[in-house]
C-alpha cells in the first residue's frame, strides 16, 4: 500500500476512515491490526481484501495493481487467494453447514462432489465434520466461529483476512481459535488479523498500530511512512 486514503461521503460530510497510509505485507507474515474503534482497522482490512475501493493510493496485491483490475477480475482473486474470517460470522442461515462451506467453492465453479469432498476435509480440519448437516443457529458460537474458519479454508486462499475472529467468542473458544491460525500460519498461509485482544497479538509477527486513520506505530520490521 502506498498513499492509501479512504473517504465515505455523506450528507456533504466527508469522513476520513485510512490517511495516508503505507504498508508492505511480505508472503507468509502474521500482522496484527490494533487500534480503538473507528480508527480504520476494519476499513484497512476491507481494502486488503478487496471488498472496497480506495479513495487515493496505490494497492498492489501480489504484483497486481488492483487499478487496473474489472469487477469480475477482483471478484476472481477475492474467491481464489483471500479467505476472510469475522466477527459475526456471517454463516447464510437457512444453509447447512456443509453447505456453508461449499458456498465459495460454487462460486469458483467446483463440481459438487470435488466441493463435498473438500467440504468434509476442511470441516474435519476444524473438528465440526459431526455437525456438518446442522444450521447455524443449532451451533454454539465458538462451532459457528470454527464453520467459519473452515469455509474460509475451503478455497486454499493464499492470504487470510480475520476480522476480530474471537471477538464474540469466550476465552477458551478464542484460544482454540487462534490456535488453528497459529497452525495455518505455520503452513505459510499470510494472516492479517484485526484485535481488539492484546493477549493475541503476541501471536503476531507484527503488530501494526492505527489511530485516526494513520498508522501511527508498529512492532516489527515494515514500510511504513507516517
């Protein structure tokens, strides 16, 4: 990223969510975004994973400037190399959760027994094989939170995105959590993951330190111009 500024207009009111900002991810890094809320972390992420579109700046993504990319080009490296992990979970209710995990395998036009099989290994991965004809609703938080880690799996991203993944989740459910991050991380997948947990952070190779929309530290070694 260099130069990255991110406005939302409103109502004649500009609001500045990124300013500025300069950073390199190099392959297989763990960085940790910390901040208070409303400081940019989630919007940061949102670009990283190209859910939105900077205002100013250049992004390049794997030697990609994402300028010069069409929405079908950003929608095919967003489903082939990033998985996205959040909060909320964001399981589609009224699907299984096999299903939920197939989802994006359909997207990038898998057939359905190649996405089954994937299915079963990921949601093994995860321990929740056992619910995978379960709703979401029939599952505890921190089963929800591991459905979601293993659709994010499903695809074999390059790069995964954690939007505060143990934030509504107990301590223990949390840590086992982190724990398969840890483990992914260790497998050389890239994490960038956003925490309002300082305990996590430790798990980081860098913590990357936001307020108002500008970075203004970090831990570790980065590009970073303020």
């Amino acid at each position: 990223m260099e130069g990255i500024m991110k406005i939302f207009y409103s109502d004649e009111i500009e609001t500045y969510a990124l300013s500025d900002v300069y950073l390199t991810i190099k392959e297989g890094d763990f960085v940790s975004v910390a901040g208070p809320s409303g400081c940019g972390k989630s919007t940061l992420l949102s670009i990283l994973g190209l859910l939105e579109t900077p205002t100013d700046g250049r992004y390049c993504l794997d030697g990609l400037d994402v300028r010069d990319l069409g929405r079908n080009e950003l929608a095919y490296v967003r489903n082939a190399e990033i998985g996205f992990i959040f909060q909320s979970f964001n399981l589609i209710g009224d699907l299984t959760v096999e299903e939920n995990v197939e989802l994006p395998l359909a997207y990038g036009g898998m057939p359905a027994e190649e996405r089954k099989k994937r299915a079963k290994e990921v949601l093994e991965r995860v321990e929740m094989s056992h619910r995978r004809n379960h709703l979401p609703y029939q599952l505890s938080g921190g089963q929800q939170q591991r459905v979601a880690v293993a659709r994010a799996l499903s695809t074999t991203p390059k790069i995964l995105l954690a939007d505060e993944p143990t934030g509504n989740l107990d301590s223990k459910n949390g840590d086992r959590v982190m724990d398969l991050l840890k483990e992914l991380h260790g497998e050389g997948t890239t994490i960038c993951m956003v925490t309002h947990d300082s305990r996590y952070n430790a798990h980081a190779d860098r913590v990357l330190s936001l307020f108002d929309g500008r970075v203004v530290n970090e831990e570790g070694l980065v590009e970073v111009t303020v």
